[in-house]
C-alpha cells in the first residue's frame, strides 16, 4: 500500500502532472494512485523526488487496512 494519492493532495500536484514527470502513462500513475499496482522501487524513488517527500513516507505498513 502505499500514500501517492495523499501526498499528490498536499503538494496540489494532479496525476497528470505526474505521470508527464514520471514519463508515464496517466491510466499507470492512477492505478499507482489507487493502490491497484505497486509501482516498481526505482519509480518510487522517483515519485517521492517529484513529491518531495522521504521514499518510507509514501508507504504504509503491511498490517494498516486502506482507508479508501
């Protein structure tokens, strides 16, 4: 699980914008969003660079359930 979509919410980024940095398709950036496909480590890394936040904060532990 991870925290894309919250942190997209905070830094008043759209998925669009991100999936344009990432070099991404949007439909792959949502599905990233929605926690319906992990994205792979090294595109983690670099959406936590375009987010600017620590890799460990767009992750959530194993054993919390998704909110959504």
């Amino acid at each position: 699980m991870n925290r894309i979509k919250e942190f997209l919410a905070v830094r008043r980024m759209s998925q669009t914008d991100l999936a344009h940095q990432l070099g991404k398709s949007f439909n792959t950036v949502n599905l990233y969003a929605a926690n319906k496909v992990q994205p792979p480590i090294p595109v983690l890394y670099q959406i936590a660079d375009i987010l600017k936040v620590d890799v460990r904060e767009l992750l959530l532990p194993n054993n919390v359930t998704s909110q959504s």
